[in-house]
C-alpha cells in the first residue's frame, strides 16, 4: 500500500518598513529660513518677511523630543505665548499650539534626500532647512 502524503505549506511574509510613514525625525532640531514665497508664489528676499527693520534678523525653528517648540520670526519676549508651544507630528504635516491658545499647521516637504519644514508666516510661505 502506497502511502501519500500530502503536506500543509504555510508561507509568512512580514515586511518591516521602518520610518515608510514618509515623516521626519524632529527630536532635538534646529530649523532656519532658507527662502520665502509671497502669496503669488514669487520668491521674496527673507528681509521683505521680516519687514526692513529687521534686515538682519535670521529666525528659528526649534523642536526638543518633549513635544515642545520655540518659534522666532520676530522679536519678542518668550513669555508673550507667541513664540513658543507644543506639537504633534502627523505624517507630513505639524500641528502646532503656541501658548496663547493659537492653532497653527506647519508643512514637511523633501526633496530627494533633504528634508524641508513650510511655514505660513504673515502672508508668506517661509521654507526651513535643517541646522
């Protein structure tokens, strides 16, 4: 008597895609402006965005791994609740909520390997880079 025996093949695929979400790591982060849009669309000289009696001031974009941001595009003093808060990554897109209760939506771009934050800023779309 011949026996068959059959048997039971069962195949598992995982695929692991670690950071597929297309996000950025933001941790620890400084950001500055490195170009500005108008509301055409027309590159503008970041000292138009930051009005001509700030021709030398830079800005910045600071993220800190606890959740919290500092945001600079004009002078101020850190406890007016304007220049800083708390964010949330969400794939390309940052919810920010500056302590004055203010809601605002900070943009990820990249473009090959680098990697870019937008932000409207007084009518202007302000691009970051990496420090």
């Amino acid at each position: 008597m011949r026996r068959a025996m059959c048997g039971l093949m069962i195949i598992f695929i995982a695929v692991i895609c670690v950071g597929c979400s297309g996000s950025i790591e933001l941790g620890e982060s400084t950001w500055i402006p490195m170009s500005a849009q108008n509301a055409s669309g027309d590159e503008v000289l970041l000292n138009e965005v930051y009005n001509n009696n700030y021709t030398n001031y830079q800005g910045s974009l600071i993220f800190h791994s606890d959740g919290t941001f500092s945001f600079w595009m004009s002078p101020g003093d850190p406890s007016d609740g304007t220049h800083s808060g708390t964010y949330k990554l969400e794939g390309d897109k940052i919810n920010v909520l500056f302590d004055d209760d203010t809601q605002s939506q900070f943009d990820v771009k990249k473009s090959g390997d680098s990697e870019f934050i937008v932000v409207t800023y007084n009518g202007y779309d302000v691009t970051f880079e990496r420090q």
